[in-house]
C-alpha cells in the first residue's frame, strides 16, 4: 500500500497531575523537535478515570498554547458538546485562531467522562442524544464562523441573528470530531468533520473506522485522519508499570497499542497505522512528562516517514 508522501506527528499533552511550567516544557519541546501538532483536552478531573489530582482547564490552556508556540498547529481532541454552548466555544476558538495567527485545530465530541457531568451537575445524557448534540454544536460553531449573522433553531440550541467577530483567522479553521462508535458516531464524523480522531486503538481496528468515517465524507479525500498512542519510555517488562503511572487502571487496556521499546520496533508499529491509512500520528502523553524520550523519538522515528515510500 502506498503510504501519503508525508507522514505528520503530534503531541497531546494531558494537562494533569502536572505543574503549568512542566506543560508549557512539553509544548515548547514538542515544538523546537519538529512536531507538527501539539493539543490539549477537554477535562476538570484527570482521565481517563476519576483519578485524584489536579487537571487544568481546557480553553485557558488552548490559549496558552496558541501564545507560547510559534509553528505548531494548536489543537484540542476534544471540547464536549456538553459543557459549553457552541456559540461561546465559536468566540473563544476565534479568539485562539488569532492569538496563533490561524493555527487553531477545533476538536469536537460527545463526551464521556460520566464522573465530571455528575460532579458539576451537567446531565449526562444518552449517548445517542450527546452525539446529536454535538452534531448541531458542531454546525452552529461553523455557521458562525463563516455568516454575518446566524439564525438557527435545533433540538438543543437557538440563535437570533447571532455574530461572531472577528471571524477566525484561517476561513474557515478545520473542525475535528473524535468519535469511535461505528453505529452512529463515525458516520457523523464523516459528514461533519473535517478531520477525525480515534485514540488507542488498534492498527486493524483503526482501518476499519476509518473506511466508515470516508464511506460518509462528501469530500474523502480532503478529510484528515489520525490516531493518538500512547507512548512510554519503558524496557518491554516496564511497559505496563509505566502506563499505569500515567494513565492509572486504564493503562492495562493500552498495552496492546503502546508505542514503546527501541526505534525498529516503534517505527515498525507506527507503519501499521500508517498503513491503515493514518496521515497524523499523535503521542498521547502523561505526566511525569519525559523530554528525553521524546527527543529520540523525533530523532530516531520520524525521519523514517520523512519522504515518499511505500508499506508492505
């Protein structure tokens, strides 16, 4: 299979259990190495379970990053259609597309985190009714950023004559939609987004997604793909001690999509994804943040998708 001429690679940096200084570290390391990505998520309790322990918000570090960073593209996987209304997420991603001078990447979900909508009282609604709430978040967001005035009357939101300037930078900015679910999400992924996202999941299963995502996209080859994997600084009987110390009880799931251990071995599992059909490849990281590491990574994987080549 022939593989796209450039292979691209992100960092999403949890922003928890971490002091703000160390976050910043990773942005501007992620940076200097030559990544192409660096995001943040949408979370008030550390994840991807009710871990203790301190998490920094969404938006103000979206901010952040889009002031402290010069070339990266600035994205976020993702806000939750749930806790904010689409008209203010629409101004505040305006708003960072500027503070970046247009390098705003706009993810959008349903939500999951069940703990965070029962703790701040925000109802936690079905997943069929978070998945049509997202859609219409995800369009009133683009009928502001790209119409004088918006008028919209749906299921969840209403607007009258709504504005929204200055618009965006870029005209208009992409919008991601991270969604796993092959009943309902992923098709709503292809037809609203301009990108989609999938964390931890297999090379296979991450193919298969991503044919339904494109059996539903108007525009299939315009429509960007990637995957988040973890990825740890750990001999192979470590790994999973490793991901536990980030990612708590869940890191025991993630084993079997870790990229971890010498540079063949990680440069042969991210050729999987790519050869799956993955044009970004983001490493999923979580304190304590390891710069090190990272800077092998950009040193020893990366030139190995640098240019034209083709997969097994």
């Amino acid at each position: 299979m022939v593989r796209p001429v450039t292979v691209k690679f992100g960092v999403h940096a949890g922003p928890q259990m971490c002091t703000m200084a160390e976050l910043q570290a990773v942005w501007q390391a992620a940076e200097s190495l030559g990544f192409d990505w660096v995001s943040i998520w949408d979370h008030f309790y550390p994840a991807p379970s009710p871990l203790d322990g301190d998490c920094f918000e969404a938006v103000a570090c979206h901010a952040a990053l889009a002031a402290t960073t010069e070339r990266v593209r600035v994205g976020s996987l993702v806000y939750s259609a749930g806790y904010r209304h689409p008209a203010v997420l629409a101004n505040a991603a305006t708003t960072i597309d500027h503070l970046s001078n247009g390098r705003l990447e706009l993810g959008m979900g349903a939500g999951w985190h069940v703990w965070e909508y029962e703790a701040y009282g925000i109802p936690c609604e079905p997943a069929a009714v978070r998945l049509r709430r997202m859609a219409e978040a995800i369009e009133v967001v683009r009928l502001l950023w790209t119409q004088e005035t918006t008028s919209y009357d749906g299921e969840f939101f209403t607007l009258k004559e709504a504005r929204c300037n200055p618009k965006p930078v870029q005209r208009p900015p992409r919008i991601w939609v991270g969604a796993s679910g092959e009943k309902l999400a992923l098709r709503l992924a292809g037809r609203l987004g301009d990108g989609w996202n999938v964390p931890f999941v297999s090379p296979e299963d991450f193919g298969r997604k991503r044919d339904i995502v494109l059996a539903n996209a108007p525009s299939p080859d315009r429509l960007e793909v990637g995957v988040n994997l973890s990825y740890v600084d750990a001999p192979s009987g470590g790994v999973l001690d490793a991901l536990k110390k980030r990612f708590g009880p869940a890191g025991e799931y993630m084993v079997d999509t870790v990229l971890a251990g010498d540079a063949d071995t990680i440069g042969a599992r991210v050729q999987e994804y790519v050869d799956a059909g993955a044009g970004w490849i983001i490493l999923a990281l979580r304190a304590p943040f390891e710069l090190e590491a990272l800077a092998r990574f950009a040193a020893e994987v990366m030139p190995r998708f640098s240019g034209p080549s083709t997969g097994s």
